[in-house]
C-alpha cells in the first residue's frame, strides 16, 4: 500500500529544514548503503548521529506523532531515526530493494523495515527530475510531493530515484517497524480504520461504530506483534 500523507511538517517547520541542510557538511551518500545499494547510489547526505541530523530527526519525530493519518496506515511500533538526503544535479539512485533490517547506532537495538517513508523538503518546482519511482504488480508509481509531504510505501517494494537535471532534491527518510508485519493485514486495518473514521462523521451514534471498532481492536489484538 503507498499512502500520501499531507502536511507532516508545517512550512515553518521545512524552512527550519531548508536552513539546517543548508548550512551543513554532507557526506557521500553511500555510507548507509548496503552491498547491492551501494553500487546504484549517487547522492549526498547528512552525517547519520551528528548535530545536525539529530535536531531535524527530532522534528520529523514530532510530526509523525502529531499525524494521525500516519499512525493509522503505519502501526509504528519502533521508528529508525531519520535520516537526510540531498541530490544535486546529475545524482540519482538507481533500483534497489532497502535493507530489511538497520542497526541503531551505539545501541545494539534492531529496527525491522516493514515500511519505508519519503519526507520531501523541497518545493517540486524547485528542482527537475528526482522523482521517487516505486515498483509493485500495478506498475510504476512516479512521486513527486510538494515539501512537508510524506510517502508511504512498503519496504519489499523496488524503487529508485531519478536523476536530478535541475536544481537540489532535499528529502528526510526512513523506516518503520509496524506492530503489524504483514503489510496485507495493515492494509485491512487501513481500510477499517478510515471506514470507523468516515461512519463516525455520518451516523455518530449508530449501534454499529461500537461493533466495527470492537472488530477493529479484535484484529489488531490478533495480529500486533509484542
């Protein structure tokens, strides 16, 4: 399932972004790749633990947790800190599965990748090319969000980006570990949960929203992982 999740960061909250990166030192983009990624990966990033990927991780975090949207098709159960990326012209990614499991750095501690997000800082206009191409039995899904959006998608998917012609693409990512591994299961949950949602606005007192919901938290107690 990919989902578009609007307006995750307000727009005092990207040019906080925007300002960060551009005062920054970035590194090759490759030291978080993995054996096959590292092969296709051209583009920069910001120092993974450094000061300032921390205080940008810390505003992407809050965000998420102020998105309902984003809790209700993700289930997170752990979130990989974020991470940040800059493709200037020429710089692309090519196709590439991501890793199905990161290590936290200096803990020990294993997220699972289940879904992979796509957080775009900079205005669509602002750059050409650099789309985010996501592969799945549908066919191929170009994105290309205006900045304080979030993609959503699974992380079984194959997806590259596409070379940056014009301009710089600057974009936070990263992973969720969901409570629900199974990404069809969350989809069911997905769709019952904005269904309850929808029902909720029209027939606020029907018999039935107590019964959906009990359905609801039946599956999600059948299926959650501890």
């Amino acid at each position: 399932m990919m989902l578009h999740i609007p307006n995750v960061l307000t727009a005092a909250e990207v040019a906080r972004c925007r300002t960060v990166m551009e005062q920054a030192d970035w590194t090759d983009g490759r030291v978080t790749a993995g054996h096959q990624s590292v092969q296709v990966k051209k583009n920069l990033q910001l120092p993974e633990g450094g000061a300032a990927a921390r205080e940008l991780g810390e505003l992407v975090l809050a965000g998420l947790e102020r998105t309902p949207l984003f809790i209700s098709a993700a289930l997170p159960q752990r979130v990989f800190p974020p991470l940040f990326n800059r493709y200037d012209t020429s710089m692309s990614f090519g196709s590439h599965v991501d890793g199905a499991i990161r290590f936290l750095p200096g803990t020990g501690q294993r997220v699972r990748t289940d879904v992979s997000a796509t957080l775009f800082l900079s205005e669509p206009d602002s750059y050409d090319g650099g789309e985010l191409v996501v592969e799945d039995t549908y066919g191929h899904h170009a994105v290309k969000l205006p900045a304080g959006d979030l993609i959503l998608y699974p992380s079984t998917s194959l997806h590259h980006v596409t070379p940056v012609t014009r301009g710089a693409r600057l974009a936070s990512f990263f992973w969720i570990q969901s409570m629900v591994r199974d990404v069809s299961q969350r989809a069911l949950l997905f769709d019952l949960d904005t269904a309850i949602m929808q029902l909720n606005q029209e027939v606020p007192k029907s018999p039935s929203l107590v019964m959906l919901t009990g359905v609801y938290h039946n599956l999600l107690r059948q299926w959650a992982e501890p």
